[in-house]
C-alpha cells in the first residue's frame, strides 16, 4: 500500500510532519514541533503512528522549528535513520535545534523548581544530547542534483526563498512525482531568491500561511521609517521581536538602506539574540542562497551592534534613550524580547513592532488583535506602547504568489493536498486554485491517509 499521511500543519500553520510509506519504506518530510495554544502543543508529546525506529529517513525543507524542532524527539524515540537537508538548513538547524533543546531543559528546571507543572518532575521534551545525536544524522544535498536513496526513490532540492537554505522537496519514488512546496518565500524579496519553478508533480503538497491575504503592496522601508520617525519624536524606544533567522537578517538589510540614506541616521540599533547573531554570520558563509553581494552583505549586518550576554541584555531594557532592539522571539512566545516588552510595554512613547506571521495562541498574535494585557513570567502586563504590525515584511508568499508558483506546473497534478494553514487560510487558496486553475485540491485534516491513486480517508 503506498500511503501519505498527515501528521502535522494540517488545518494548522505548525508541526509539519508528512508520512509516506511507499515499498516497504517510510519516509518523513519534515518534522516540526506544535507550536502556539496548549492543546497543539500537547501533541509533541504524543507518539506518532509508527515507531520512530521504523521510518527510513527524513527530509527536510528548512530549519525553521515548526519544521524542523521534533527531530531530536525522533531521534530519542529510536530514529536512526539520515537527515537530509540543503547545506544551509543543515548549519541553520544546528543553531535552531541547539537552542530549542536548551530552552527546553530551562523550561523542565524552572517548573520543577517553582513546583508548578503537573507532572513529578518536569521533564524537557528532549535534552541538548539528543538534539547533539540528531544534528550527527544530518546529510547535506546539493541544490539541484538528484540523491539516489535507494529502492527506486530519489531526492531532488529546489530553492524556495523564505529563508536561507529553504527548498522545496521533490521525491520520485515508485513512478509517482510527489511535491512537497515546504515554506514559500516572496517574489522579488530584496535578501532571498525567488522561489524556483517546478514543471511537473503527479502530486503536490502545498502551503497556504498567507491563502487568504495580499501583502500590501507599499514600500516596506518606508513603513519602517514612519514606524522609528514617530517613535523617536516621542522621546521612546522601537522593539522588535524578530524571527532569528530571516526576519532579522532583512530587517537589518532595510535598516542598513535607510542609515545609508541618512533617514535613521542617529537612531542606534541593537540585535538581542546570540541565535539572531549566529545566523547573521551564516549569510556570509552562504553566498549563493541569497540576493547580497559582499560587500552590501557586510556592511548592512556590521551596522547593528550586537548583544550576546544577558547583563548587556538588561542594560538596553533599562535605558531610556531612543533605539531598535531586534530581539527573539518573532511571535514573542519567549527569549530575550519578553524581558524588553516587560520594560517598554507599559509606556505609550514607545512601539512594539511585528514583522512577520503571528499564529493563532500566540502573544504576538494576542497584541496584534488588540489585546492590551498579556501575562509574562507570571506578572500581567498592561501594553500601552503603540502596536505595529507590518505584514508587508514577512517571508511568506502571499495569495498571489501562491498562485504564480503554482502556476509553474506544466500540467495540473493529480491531486493537490493544501496544508500549514489555518481553516480559512487553506480554504481560500484552494478555491483559487480550483476556480483559476481548474485543479483538484483536497484540505487534509491532521491523521487523514491517502491512498495513492484512491481517495482520502480519515485515520481512525
């Protein structure tokens, strides 16, 4: 029986996870945490239909966690299997799964030592040893060169943007072309490439984050100046809880272009997040994954000045001049940036800035709908600074977008699967996609099993 099932960001934006079992082999596309409300993250610590020490490899489209961060779950449960990963999302990865695997153990620690988690003791999802295990199972691929992997399948990467190393996954296995779209940048983003063209699939797994949304089509760098202008006038300082890996690499090409006009002369800017740091200085060891020539490259990410320890963290929280911090987490979920929300929250000349998806369950998300009390480190919170959100900046691809890249296809595939989305999200793109295209397009939920060249049913 030759089966895909859905495991994860199926009528969600998180947990990726796609099963196909073709041949007698098993192989994983993606393996992401559940990230956002409480009841998504609970399935982390579900295990999956099969024992991990049954599927074959995994494959990777990028590092970010709600794609990449149940690896060293896997791993612990009995994956034993390679990892294979574009040579970026493999560097980028290191850094993301290293991180995830530290907060996690941080987590377990504080609940045990504060006695407030309902289990005896706490326990991390997975320790620093397993993400350490996992990032030794990685196999780096070559763009564009096909991987035999053995059993009549094979393995192809095509850039897809978003953010550095991002692919899309094409697997040949048993006669069928299956495509997997994985996180589609932006069409003519200043930093990352656009996302390249793919003719064929028998089937396609596609993404629909933004299905339902246009990016408005205003000059971001303008909108940020408005947003620091503003601010400075006030006498208040800009915080940014920023992406570490792609939001912040852009936000401070933007700043860069900005400073170099003479716009935001003197507003200093700060980068308050050892992880954001590292992966600024991956763009420079991956040249061909972007947009950046050298010396554009060096000079926009030596502008900021970068913080790494925590008393340096605490100083930028406790200073009252006009300033940029750009610091992690982008939905504001944890890190650094809830200590700077805590100190320039309250105070209404100073803006807290989104740049990017806010998923459902999320403080950014909260903040961004309107709500003006949110609960950090057990203290609630009332936000009185000004809340921007600047969707123009994000690395998703828009409806539009999804729609030209879809449009690449030389021949409607069989069957298209929309998934990482939320419900209406998803819906509005394979409407699209039906009505422009003339496609098939079914919207998984999470455990449905196809049955390739049979129709879709629903785990039981």
């Amino acid at each position: 029986m030759h089966t895909l099932t859905f495991l994860g960001a199926a009528g969600t934006v998180t947990g990726s996870k796609y099963l196909l079992e073709l041949g007698g082999r098993r192989l994983l596309v993606d393996c992401g945490l559940f990230q956002g409300p409480r009841d998504l993250r609970e399935r982390n610590w579900q295990h999956l239909v099969v024992p991990a020490s049954s599927i074959d490899a995994v494959v990777l489209t990028h590092a970010h966690l709600d794609h990449s961060g149940y690896l060293p779950r896997l791993v612990r449960e009995g994956f034993a299997g390679p990892i294979y990963a574009t040579g970026a999302t493999s560097d980028v990865a290191r850094l993301i799964l290293l991180d995830s695997a530290h907060l996690q153990e941080k987590d377990a620690e504080f609940a045990n030592r504060h006695g407030f988690s309902r289990h005896k003791p706490a326990m991390p999802l997975y320790s620093t040893k397993d993400a350490e295990r996992a990032l030794g199972q990685f196999q780096s691929v070559a763009w564009h060169d096909p991987l035999e992997l053995g059993e009549g399948t094979s393995l192809l990467f095509r850039r897809a943007g978003h953010i550095l190393g991002a692919a899309t996954v094409e697997l040949k296995m048993h006669g069928q072309t299956i495509v997997f779209s994985g996180d589609l940048g932006r069409f003519n983003d200043p930093i990352m490439v656009d996302p390249e063209r793919v003719d064929h699939a028998d089937y396609l797994i596609v993404e629909s984050t933004y299905g339902d949304r246009i990016h408005p089509n205003v000059d971001p760098e303008a909108m940020l100046k408005d947003v620091i202008d503003r601010t400075v006038r006030r006498g208040g300082t800009v915080v940014i809880p920023s992406f570490a890996i792609g939001r912040t690499q852009s936000l401070l090409y933007q700043l860069w272009l900005l400073k170099m006009t003479g716009e935001i002369q003197l507003v200093p800017i700060y980068v308050d997040s050892p992880m954001a740091i590292n992966a600024t200085d991956l763009m420079s060891a991956h040249m061909d994954d972007h947009r950046l020539q050298p010396l554009a490259c060096h000079e926009a990410f030596s502008m900021a000045t970068y913080v790494r320890d925590t008393d340096g963290s605490k100083m930028l929280s406790a200073s009252r001049m006009p300033k940029v911090i750009i610091s992690a987490s982008g939905m504001a979920t944890g890190g650094r940036v809830l200590h700077h929300i805590k100190a320039f929250g309250r105070d209404p000349r100073n803006t807290i800035l989104f740049a990017g998806f806010q998923a459902p369950g999320t403080r950014g998300r909260a903040l961004v709908d309107g709500v003006r009390d949110v609960k950090i480190h057990g203290d609630w919170i009332e936000i009185r600074a000004e809340i921007a959100d600047l969707t123009m900046l994000s690395a998703h691809a828009d409806s539009n977008e999804l729609l030209r890249w879809v449009s690449g296809f030389t021949s409607p595939p069989k069957k298209t699967f929309v998934v990482h989305g939320e419900p209406a999200s998803s819906a509005a793109l394979r409407d699209r996609v039906e009505a422009e295209l003339g496609w098939s397009c079914v919207i998984p939920k999470m455990g449905d099993v196809f049955e390739f060249d049979h129709s879709a049913t629903r785990l039981t």
